[in-house]
C-alpha cells in the first residue's frame, strides 16, 4: 500500500510539473535571501573582526591623552615603574603627497619588536624582503601600501616627498605593506615607519597613544595610578558605539530576509495544501480503500521533507551566490559608512549552510503539517464534496480573522511597554504581519463580494464569476493572497521607510549647512584670528563660523566635541528635546548639546550631567538638549567655542564655514576665497552643495542593500502568486469545461480567468497598502529609532505604493495569461467524459 | 656555548617547515633578526685577555651577544624547580648616525624566561623584545645590569658578585641572589670559541660553571623559597653559521664531583658532528680541560615529539668521554621543556648519572637542543 501511495504522489506531481517547478523555485528563492543575507552578515562581521585586529591587534586598552599627545617617558615608566608587561607606542598623524597634495594618507609610527605581541607584525608584511633592523635602525625610512607603491610607480628604495604640514621630507621606501583594502581614493593602509622615524617626520617629541594588553586586575592597577593628562581606556568600547550601529544594521538584514523565508514559508504552505486540497479525492477513495491516517500523514510529510529539502539546497546554492554579490553591499554599507574603512570579505562558516539547510527544511516541514494532518483527517465519504471543503475553509477563515485580534493586541502591548529593545521591536512587527495574514482570507472574501455587482455590469457573467469564483475557492486562494500581501507590504513599506528616510536626512542637511563653503583641516594652527579676519575682508563674504572638532574618549566610546561659534545665519539646529532657550543658555555657556543618537543610546535627557575628559580633569557638563543628527560617528557633544575654550585650553580651529552676499558676484568672491587658501594647501574646500550632494550619495549606497532585498522579497511575492494564481487555474480545468458546456464562449472564458487572477493581485496590492504603511510606521517609529537612535517623520511618497500594486498587479496578470490561453483553446469534451 | 647560532638555526629551520605555526615564527624571526651578517660589525678573530668588570657589559661594535643563566633549584620537601632567563642583544645598525628621536636604537633585545616545575610537570616560557632607547633596555658596567624593561641581572658595586636575578611574568617569576664559587672560565683557544672554517666565525665566550643561588621562584599566585646551583654564560661575536650545519647540542653539567662538564655539538645536515665541537671540562680548582670533537661520544637514548609544534628531539643521552674514563646519562626533568617561541628550541633542566673511573657520579644540569 505505501508504495502505491508513493506512486501516486510521484504521478500527481509528475502531471503538474509547473506547479513542481515554481513551488521549489519559490522556496528556493525564500531560503537563498535568507542564506544569502546570513552568510553576507557573517562574512562582514568576521572581516571586520580582522581588520580591527589587524589595526588593534590584541590590544586591550589605549592610554590615550586628554589633551596632549603622551610624553614618550610615560611609555618607559609604564614597563620600569609600573610593570606594565605588553604595551606598543603609537603615533598616527597625517601627511600628504608632495606630488599630489589633495592626497592625504595616514602615518603609523609603531615600535616593530612590541608589534609581535600586539598585531603579529609579520601579517603586515608580505614576503621576507622587509629588513626589519633596516626599518628601526635607518632614518628616513617606512613601508609603503602596496596600492600606493603600483600607483606611484615606485620600487623598492625609490624616495617620496611627504608634505608635513607645508614642509616637504623625503622618506625612502624599503618594503611594502598589504593593503588591508582599497576605496575609490586608494589605499586604505596607513605608511608604517619605525616609532623613532615618524617622530623625527613629525618633528615631534611625544606619541599619539599607547597600546595595552591588560587584564582586568592589571587595567585596574593602572587606572588606580590616576595618571595625569591621560584616560585609559577600553579598545573595545573605543568602537563601542560603532559596533552597535553595525549590529543594528545587521539585525535589520536578517529581519528583512526573514520576512523573504517568510513569503517562502506562504509559498509551501500554499502549494502543499494545494496539492492536498487537489486530491482530497484520491485520499478519499484510498481512505475508503483502508489506507489508514497515519500512512497518509506520513506520504505527504515525506513529500513535504522531499519538495523542502530539493528546494532549500538549491536555496543555499543560490544564496551562497547571492552573498558574493550582498557582501560587498554589505560591507560597503556598514566599513564606509559606519568605520570609514574598508574591509575585505571573509570566508563564511559552513555552520552557516547547514544552519540555513536545517531552517529551509524545517519551516517546509512547519508548512506542510497543516495540509498533511487535513489530508489525514479526510473522511472517506466527505472527501468527495468540495463545497463541504469551502464551507469549512470559510469557518476557519472568519476563525483565523478573530484569532488576529488579541495578536494585534499582543503586538501592540509589546511595541508599547519596550522602549529600547530591538529584538522585541522585530517581535512585534512579526506579530502584526501575522495578525494581517490571518485576516486576508476573509478580507479577500469580503473584497470579492463587494466588487461582484462592478465586475457583473462590465463584464457580464464572467465578470460575476470571477469574484464569485474567488470566494468559492477560498481554500485556494486565500493563502495565496495572504502570502503576496505580506510580500508587497514588506516591498511597500522598506520603499516607504527609506523615501521617508532620504527626505529627512536631505531636509536636515538643509537645515544644517547655513554656511556657503565650508573650509576644514587636519592640520594645527591653520585658521589664526588674523586669517579668519582676512577670510571676513573678502568682497562678498557676510561672516563666518567657526568650529573646533575633537574626538574625546570617554567611558562610553569617543565622542566628538563639535565646539562652535555661530555665523549669521545661527546654528543650523533642529532641536528635539530641551530646556526652554537651550540654544541661548548654550551660548551663555550653561551647558552643552548632544546629538540624538548619543541621547537615545546612553539616555541622556535634559538636566542630566556629562562628564566629560577636559584639559582640567574630567569635568561634569549640563546638558540643555538634544539635537536632530543622522552622522554616524557615534555621538556628537556641541557647546559654544568659549566654553571649549576655557575647559581645553585650546585655541585652534580646524573647521570654518563661509556665508556668502546673496547679492554679490559669487563667482568672484569664490575665486578669492581660493586664492586666498593657496596659502594653506592642507585646507580642505567645499561648497555645501558638495556635501549635500556626497551625503546623499552616501545615503543612497547605505540603502542600496535594502533596495536589492526589496527587489528580492518582491521576487519572491512574484513567483508564490504566480505559481499560486496558475495552479488555481490549472486546477479549473473541470469546472472551465462545465462552463463551456453549459455555453460561455472561448473569450467568455478567457475573461473569467484572467479578471480572476487580476482581481486576486489587486486584492493583494491593496490590502498591501495599508500593511505596507504600517510596516513603514513600525520601521520608522519603532526600528530606526532603537537601531540608531535616529528619529524621521513618515512620508508617503506615492511612488513605493504604487509600485507595490503595480507589482502584485504584473505577477496576476503574468500569472493569468497561461490558463487564460489554455482556457480559450479548451477541449471539452475529454474533460467532461467521464460525469 | 653556541647560542649565536640561534639566528642562524631560524634560518635553516625554516626550509623544513613542520607546521604552520613554525613557519609564521620562522617568518618572524627571520624578519626580526635579518638574514646576513650586515657590515660594520667587529668579528672575532684574535685571542682576548677578558677583563672584569668591563666584559660584563656590552660589546656593541659585535653584532650579537648575550647573558645566560640557567639553573637547577629545590624548594622545601625537594620539590625541584629549573629556570632560564636570557638577555640577547642583536646590533641592528653599525653605522651610527646621530639621531634625533629619542627612541632611536641601534640594538634590540630579546629576552626568554623558563620555569621548570617537575612536581606538577609544568614548563612555562615567555619571550620579550625591546629597542635599546629610552633606557628601555641595555647594560652598564658599574654597578653591572642588564635589563630589559623590568627583567634585570645587577650585580654589586666592587665585583659583581653576589648578582641579583629579578623576572617576572604573568605566570611565573624569579628573584635569586648568586655567588660564583669557581672563577671564570674561558672556552676555546684563548677565548676565541671557533664555530667554522670561515676567518671570523668565532665568538668570545666565557662562562661562571658554578653559581650558588638562593630566593624565590613564583608560579602563579604562589612563591617558594628556594636554593641551587646556577650557570652563567657570556658570549658575543658577528658570525653565521656554516651552511652545512643543522643545529646543535649544548651541554651544561655539574657533577657531584665538584666538576664541570660544556659541551657543544654542532651537528651537521647529515647529522654528524662538526670538526668543529668542542667543550671544557671544569676541574674542582677552577682549571680547565679542552674537549675537542673526537674526544667526546654522544648517542641519543630517548625522543620526545612535542604535541604543539610536531618537532621530535632527542631529550635523553649518553655521553662518554674515554680519555676520562667517565660515561654518563643524562636525562630530562620534564621532557616537555621547548620553549614555543619566537625563536624554537628546547631547553631543560636534567639530572645526571654516570660513572667515572669506576666511582658513581651524580648531577645536574642543562641541556640545550636546536635545529630539530
């Protein structure tokens, strides 16, 4: 008897090979942007973990200066007095090409022999020409990026002119370093020299940090010391807030590409009732043979566990190709946008394969027990009558209806009682999509109903069939929509999310850059007073502002202090949360800002305290508000210049922003400006139209990744709905033949069919619409914000809408045209022969 | 005693490459101490009078030398302790231009720390490097010291005696006063220690065979109060080592005689010993015997393969020495005593038994082996 049930699966399945196809594509489809997405995440990760420690090696902590940079005696102290065992100098400063002054490049002064312990210094070095005692022990020196050598045409000993500062030194190459990668403006490898020869580049007596591998009682014992002018500080907590950025954006790849498996999870539950639904005879009849429930479960488990695991290692083949293609995105996303480095991918984990072959199988398993437990539940005498089927599809629809309200409520409690956790973010979100889900069915019921007497007036009686036809079949049809209307919500609402994001940051950006030109520099005492005042004597230019950025290490991960001075046109701000006048009080130095993302993040609220590492000591600062900031740079600390001032001790400047005359020869005035900055090459110029313009091209990359898994979910949706669609059809072939019987002509028919398929499509695309909305509410209000701390307004450009119904609209059509042909070119009477 | 030869074993090591891990040594080390024997550097090739306390200090114009203190201890209830601590300073530069860094250097260190526990079969080694800056790390002849960072051996104002012994590591340390009781004694032909056919290929190498030596030595959190007998090597020079040879096997061992016994053998890549072997032995006055290649036999007993880096050395021996009438056999402590390090070798406490002349002796020592 099983291997006659065995038999007779392999014939149904064989007879429907396009249902076969399009099901194990579906699936496949599904479990490859789950993998895809899995292994591009992993992959990133574990390359950012390779390149941190190729940059930080095994280092624990940094002693790094409050102020100043560290006196070199501190380092000898550390290891003589303090019995510090592992500790490497650093100095990391910047120079350009003489040749080329646009281009700056990094210098890392390091001690070669404290680099075994801390970077396994041999993994810089490619090859075993590098004379390293040639490196310590000869001035002038240092190892060039491989990119920068090829791209300079340079060899080995070969000189190069450095600017330092304005000052022109020749530095000899003796060996090459690897490139950790390359950007669009070449390597990203710093020139390494010997600790000794960056100093004397430099001219410098002092280091830029010192590198430490503590444990915890040691790092205890040093920071017990209280060291003046120096904050020691976690190598991990250094990126602290980066990570958590990257972490966030990760987690959101890996909900989006669940939410893919989930479309894919539709998909077998469709095509696995489906194909219990189309034999309900057959079991009836061997039902009535003897075959007892448990053979019939078993057969269509194992046809489920057959079709899932054919289907999920085609999946993971297709996925593990998808994230060659993904982890570049992804890599570019979160290294140029949240480490400003570039990293190069890593080979993934085959836990990974497995872990998405076992997740594919097991949700087809999960999808299929339903239709396998109705198929063994088929009582022998009703499995012939198909109405008794739709009757009771309709009850557990209205069921499934009732079910999705306390769900909704649940999602609701959930989103509303957590404030800070993503994953219970996500967990709501999930619920509400489920609670939608359960209510397509008779959503889609209730739709048909109502456009019925519409479609009667314009197309007759295959109009009225059509959404009859809807209803009758809901055991068919109802799943199907649900599963195209989670997937064109998912595309609508990431379309919403993003619009809605690009238009915030474009609008802040807008807000912010109140000056015309803004002028930076890495280097010292560029912008004197009496410079700044030259630069306010040109013709046509209204005033300036002028910035001090830093970069602090405090507790919580460094910070950057952007101390300013305003300009005519004010500070640009977009508040979020203050004390009354906190803009005023700032300027009166009462207290400082902090950007949103570093208020949601740590807490912060007004009132609190900051402290904050000064030139005095740490010291302890009032914070007035919050204000709006999409930068990633972990959090951004505003005052007034004089209050910097007074606790840094720090005159300098490296950030000018220029207000033009609007009425003025603009054209002239920029001219001058540049002139006049001739003097200052290290000065960097650009226009606000620049950096709005760099912004959003930034912005656009970060996102290209949700576009592609955008494009990906709505794939998916595309081909459930067209496998679904047409084997609804296919399905019809018997009911198509009693009409045709009873007189509807061929075009009739074809009408009936494809204004069927178009009416599911547009059921979907519209109950998508307020899905999609909702999701773009979730992700906006409740993701972005525990993700990032970054807070947008929702926007509902029409065009991801549109294209959400379109989409649903296209695959219906698509999906229809099959049957609608068959349809038309119909024979009836084998079909009818044996009523 | 050959340790020089350390820079060239890396080399040759590095053609049979057992294991990854060996090779990213390799690669280091290599890297770290460059391959030849740059210009500039004074070689040795004349007979030397050593004075005191001058030799103890550098001798920067050679390329290599180093300070080597090797020793067996008891704690209470003869718990036995061995150690090693070694001071080896590389000339990295001869030239020297004067520079404005303050941390411009012209020599690194690299300094091994060894603790023996055989009760609990525990061996732990830990390496260090510094530049000679920032007084950082060096040596000075009066008062004695050589240090790196906070690892030192300092000795009194007058002579260097009694000598301070002072290492500390995450998980183990030292801190030992020593007493020399016999003077020092010079190796080779007139101190001039010839490694190979090559004019310069020699070292300057003395040695104190017997060194009293009291204090402390911590495992952990725990330290014991302990008492021993140490050895002290000297050596510098600028050479490399012949092509054909592979390695070599140090030998150190004080016998319950109130002599002494070096030995070196280089080993060649056949696995012969070179012409060019030889040793002392330290009479009980302080006078000493030459041991030429033919007159010592050396034949392995017993090997041992290191579970970490797959190297198979020969940690057991017989060594007889027919013109003495003295046969002995030497064996490990630990047989795990390789020092997984930058550079690779094993070193170890062992203990000794022999016969000479027909009266059973005793010992102990250590043993150094390289190029496996």
């Amino acid at each position: 008897m099983n291997t006659l049930l065995c038999v007779a699966a392999t014939r149904f399945y064989l007879k429907r090979p396009w249902q076969l196809c399009l099901a194990i594509f579906g699936i496949a489809l599904g479990v490859a942007v789950y993998v895809g997405v899995d292994l591009a995440n992993d992959s990133a990760r574990r390359a950012f973990n390779v390149t941190a420690s190729l940059i930080n090696g095994s280092t624990t902590h940094q002693l790094v200066g409050t102020a100043n940079d560290i006196p070199n005696s501190l380092y000898r102290d550390l290891h003589l007095k303090y019995g510090v065992r592992f500790a490497a100098p650093v100095i990391e400063d910047g120079v350009r090409l003489a040749s080329n002054t646009r281009r700056e490049l990094t210098v890392l002064g390091i001690d070669p022999l404290k680099e075994t312990e801390f970077r396994g210094f041999s993994s810089f070095i490619p090859g075993s020409e590098t004379n390293l005692p040639q490196l310590i022990s000869e001035p002038g020196t240092a190892l060039l990026p491989e990119s920068l050598m090829s791209e300079l045409g340079l060899e080995r000993d070969d000189e190069l002119g450095l600017l330092v500062g304005n000052i022109e030194k020749k530095i000899r190459v003796i060996g090459t370093v690897r490139d950790i990668s390359l950007t669009a403006e070449g390597a990203t490898a710093p020139i390494i020299m010997d600790i000794a020869t960056a100093q004397e580049l430099f001219n410098r007596t002092t280091i830029s940090r010192i590198d430490l591998i503590l444990n915890d009682s040691e790092a205890e014992d040093l920071t017990s010391l209280d060291l003046p002018n120096v904050l020691l500080t976690d190598a991990n907590d250094r990126n602290a807030s980066f990570d958590e950025l990257a972490r966030a954006f990760q987690t959101n790849l890996t909900a989006l590409s669940l939410l893919a498996l989930l479309v894919g999870v539709f998909l077998i539950y469709a095509t696995m009732s489906f194909a219990v639904v189309q034999r309900r005879k057959t079991f009836g009849v061997l039902r009535a043979l003897g075959v007892d429930r448990n053979q019939l479960l078993l057969v269509t488990l194992s046809e489920a566990l057959i079709i899932g695991a054919i289907a999920t290692l085609l999946g993971v083949l297709l996925g593990h190709q998808l994230a060659n293609s993904l982890v570049e995105l992804v890599l570019q996303t979160t290294g140029d946008f949240y480490f400003r480095s570039n990293v190069a991918p890593a080979t993934p984990s085959i836990l990974l394969y497995i872990k998405g072959f076992i997740l594919g199988v097991a949700t087809t398993l999960a999808a299929a027990a339903a239709p396998a437990l109705d198929a063994a539940h088929t009582m022998p005498q009703t499995a012939i009558s198909r109405a008794k089927l739709e009757r009771s599809t309709r009850k557990i629809a209205d069921r499934a209806a009732l079910i999705s309200v306390p769900i909704s409520l649940a999602a609701l409690v959930l989103l509303g009682f957590s404030t800070k956790s993503l994953y219970l973010g996500f967990i709501g979100l999930f619920l509400v999509i489920a609670a939608s889900t359960l209510l397509i069915p008779t959503a889609t019921r209730v739709f048909a109903k109502l456009v019925e007497p519409a479609l009667e007036r314009s197309f007759g009686i295959s109009g009225s069939l059509a959404a009859r036809g809807i209803s009758a079949s809901l055991s068919r049809t109802g799943v199907a929509t649900a599963a195209l209307t989670v997937a064109v919500a998912t595309v609508i609402g990431i379309g919403l999310m993003v619009s809605s994001f690009r238009i915030s940051v474009d609008e802040w950006l807008s807000g912010t850059l109140t000056a015309d030109i803004y002028l930076s520099t890495e280097s010292e005492n560029v912008f004197s007073n009496s410079r700044i005042e030259e630069l306010n004597a040109i013709q046509g230019v209204i005033g300036t502002s002028i910035t001090r950025f830093i970069r602090v290490p405090t507790e919580q991960g460094e910070l950057t202090i952007r101390a300013q001075r305003a300009g005519p046109l004010g500070w640009g701000l977009s508040l979020i949360e203050e004390f009354p006048d906190a803009i005023e009080r700032m300027e009166s130095n009462e207290g400082i800002l902090v950007s949103e993302p570093l208020a949601f993040r740590q807490g912060l609220e007004p009132g609190d305290k900051l402290p904050l590492p000064t030139k005095q000591g740490k010291e302890e600062f009032t914070i007035l508000g919050s204000f709006k900031d999409y930068n990633t740079n972990g959090g951004t600390i505003l005052m007034s210049l004089s209050l910097y001032r007074t606790y840094w001790n720090d005159e300098d400047i490296n950030g000018v922003g220029v207000y033009l005359d609007t009425n003025s020869d603009r054209e002239n005035t920029i001219s001058e400006i540049r002139t006049f900055l001739e003097e200052t090459p290290s000065v960097r110029y650009r226009s606000t139209d620049f950096i709005q313009e760099q912004s959003l091209s930034i912005f656009d990359q970060t996102f290209k990744i949700t576009e592609v898994l955008r494009v990906l979910a709505g794939l998916v949706a595309f081909l459930g709905l067209f496998s679904a669609l047409m084997s609804i059809e296919i399905e019809k072939t018997r009911e198509v033949a009693t009409l045709r019987a009873m007189g509807l002509d061929p075009r009739q028919i074809g009408i009936l069919t494809l204004s069927q398929t178009s009416l599911l499509g547009l059921a979907s695309g519209l109950f998508a619409i307020p899905l999609g909305i909702i999701m773009a509410i979730l992700l906006i209000y409740v993701i972005n914000v525990r993700s990032f701390g970054w807070s947008m307004s929702l926007v509902l450009s029409s065009q991801p809408l549109l294209f959400g119904v379109l989409l649903a609209l296209t695959a219906s059509i698509l999906a229809g045209i099959y049957p609608t042909v068959r349809a038309i070119k119909f024979n009836v009477a084998p079909q009818l022969r044996d009523e | 005693m050959n340790r020089f030869l350390i820079l060239a074993t890396i080399i040759l090591t590095s053609c049979s490459e057992h294991h990854e891990q060996i090779a990213t040594q390799i690669e280091n080390a290599t890297e770290f101490l460059g391959e030849s024997v740059p210009e500039g550097f004074a070689r040795v090739t004349s007979q030397r009078i050593f004075q005191f306390p001058e030799d103890h200090g550098s001798h920067e114009d050679y390329q290599n030398e180093w300070w080597y203190i090797t020793g067996n201890l008891e704690a209470s209830q003869q718990r036995h302790f061995g150690f090693e601590l070694t001071f080896f300073r590389y000339g990295l530069n001869a030239n020297t231009t004067p520079r404005k860094s303050e941390w411009a250097a012209n020599h690194a260190w690299m300094g091994h720390l060894a603790v023996t526990d055989s009760q609990n079969n525990e061996f732990v080694a830990v390496e260090r490097f510094s530049r000679q800056a920032l007084k950082l790390a060096g040596t000075q002849t009066t008062p004695f010291k050589v240090w790196l960072e906070d690892w030192f051996i300092y000795g009194n104002k007058d002579n260097i005696w009694p000598l301070s012994v002072n290492a500390n590591s995450e998980r183990v340390g030292l801190n030992l006063t020593l007493n020399s009781k016999k003077p020092a004694v010079s190796h080779g032909d007139g101190g001039v220690d010839q490694k190979g056919p090559e004019k310069g290929n020699a070292s300057h190498y003395y040695s104190f065979t017997r060194l009293d030596a009291k204090g402390t030595v911590r495992i952990d959190e725990r330290s014991y109060q302990v008492s021993g007998s140490a050895w002290m090597d000297r050596e510098w020079g600028t050479s490399s080592l012949s092509p054909d040879i592979a390695g070599w096997d140090w030998f150190g061992l004080q016998l319950s005689d109130e002599r002494e016994f070096m030995y070196y053998r280089l080993r060649t890549n056949d696995g012969q010993s070179s012409p060019y072997s030889g040793g002392s032995i330290i009479l009980p006055d302080g006078e000493r015997l030459n041991l030429n290649a033919s007159d010592v036999f050396l034949e392995p007993l017993k090997y041992w393969t290191s579970p970490e880096t797959g190297a198979t050395y020969p940690t057991s021996w017989q060594i007889s020495i027919p013109q003495e009438e003295m046969t002995l056999t030497v064996n490990p402590y630990l047989d795990k005593q390789e020092l997984n390090l930058t550079v690779r070798y094993w070193e170890g406490a062992m203990k000794v038994n022999g016969i000479r002349k027909g009266q059973s002796i005793t010992g102990q020592g250590y043993t150094e082996l390289t190029g496996y």
